[in-house]
C-alpha cells in the first residue's frame, strides 16, 4: 500500500499558483473596468476643456465673462484630474500586487510588513470579495522576516476560500497581533462553514468540496507547507452554519535551519 503523501511536490504547487492565477485574472478584468470606464469618460471631458479654452485664447484680448469661463473650465479639469488619479493609482495597486502574487520565484527572506501582503491579496480578490464586508482589526506588528511572495500566497489561498464560502456575501474579519516573539493572524468567515468530520482532513493534498479541477485540493495542502517552512503553525475552527476561523502564527525572526532552508528549493 502506498503511504500516504505529506505534501504537495514542486510542480503541483505551481499548477496550483496557475489556476490561482488564471481566478485572479479574470476578476481584476472587472475589477478594471471601473476606472478605465473613468478615465475614458474623463479623457473626453478634458478635450473638450481644452478646445474651450483654445477658442477663449485665439483673440488677442480676453473680456471679463471670457476670463470667468476660464476660471469655470480650470476648475472642472481639477476635478476631473483628482478622479483620473484615483482611477490610475487603483489601477497600479492591482497591477502591483498581480505582479507580486505572479513571481515565479521567490525572494530572498526579508523583513516584511505583513499588512500589506493582506492588503494586496483583498485587492486582488476584490471582485469575488464584492458583497462581503471587510472587517481589518490590525494591531501594531513588527517587520516579519519571510519569504514575502510565499506568505502572500498563504493570505491568497485563505481568503479565496473564504469568500468561496460566502457566495451570497457576509463577513470577513482579519485579525493581526504580536506576541512572545510571533505574529499571529486569524482570518475568519460567516460562510456555510466546514462538517466536524472534514476538518481534520482540509490540508490533506487532493481535499476539496471544488470538484475535480487542476489546482483544487491544494491549496490548503501548499499552504500547510508554506507556514512550515517558516517555522510557523496554522490551525482552523468551523462550525457548519456559522463560519470558519483560520489561525496563524509565524515566528518575527525564524530560527537558523539550514535543512529547511535548503528544502526551499522544492517550493520556489
């Protein structure tokens, strides 16, 4: 009989990160749309703004009503300026945080500041997160020393299941402290939650209520890894009906282990 795997292997973590990917991509498409719909309209606005103001300037002399319809259009153009930079920097953290979620490789571990991985992931899961309210209850965390890309992979896979979870929408609170030389980060859900007799198996590879898709049924099983690998621990509480809670706690600066270190080679 064939004993039973610990783990998911290289290339499964990255049919996984694809299929992730591929999720990813088709909400940020609307996700875009918004402020791409706002700088086209705005673009228009703004060429008719300056036509205005070529006819106004074409005459030698500017009379007083011609100077106060100046003054009305540069107004105007401001306003639509502040929207078109609202639109452009909320296009840019998308893009940033697709990118970084998208490194095939990961860096080297560094200090990181943990809430703007979880902040990257709520952005890039914004469409499938729409109708449900984002509770952050973050309390003041130190840099963690990580593997960022890889972290952030942990936040992707826990907050994708829970909004899974809540396909008709309710509440999704994260929770961040620091404490005795660890972090800990608890992400809970009001979904339909998880059966007793399942829960224990969640981070098995091949686990999944999906169906059977390329990259279902690992991402907990990667995620489990992931955490390990940090020195970290990961633990989850359910009950059906009233949601499930996700437990995490990473060291602030993990302990020299050259074995693990070098196991590193089979996650990146």
């Amino acid at each position: 009989m064939n004993a039973p795997r610990l783990g998911a292997t290289a290339t499964e973590i990255t049919q996984a990160r694809l299929a992730t990917l591929g999720t990813l991509v088709a909400g940020i498409a609307h996700e875009l749309n918004t402020p791409l719909g706002a700088l086209h309209s705005n673009h228009d606005v703004i060429e008719r703004a300056l036509l205005k103001l070529g006819d106004i300037l074409e005459d030698e002399v500017v009379t007083p009503d011609e100077l106060d319809e100046v003054r009305r259009v540069v107004r105007a153009t401001e306003a639509v300026l502040k929207t078109n930079g609202i639109a452009v920097e909320r296009m840019v953290k998308l893009v940033q945080s697709l990118k970084n979620f998208g490194r095939p490789k990961a860096s080297e571990a560094r200090p990181v500041d943990l809430h703007e991985g979880i902040e990257g992931t709520l952005a890039l899961l914004g469409y499938e997160l729409r109708e449900v309210d984002i509770v952050r209850d973050f309390g003041d965390l130190p840099a963690v020393v990580c593997h960022p890309n890889r972290i952030n992979q942990v936040f992707m896979n826990i907050v994708h299941n829970a909004s899974q979870a809540m396909p008709d929408g309710g509440s999704l609170t994260i929770r961040t402290r620091a404490e005795g030389g660890r972090v800990h980060i608890s992400v809970a859900d009001t979904g339909r939650g998880i059966p007793p007799e399942l829960v224990k198996e969640i981070f098995e590879p091949g686990f999944t209520t999906k169906g059977d898709r390329i990259g279902m049924g690992l991402g907990l099983a990667i995620t489990l890894q992931i955490v390990n690998q940090h020195g970290g621990d990961i633990s989850v509480r359910s009950e059906v009906g009233e949601g499930t809670t996700f437990d995490v706690s990473l060291p602030i600066r993990p302990a020299r282990d050259a074995k693990r270190e070098e196991s590193w080679n089979a996650l990146v």
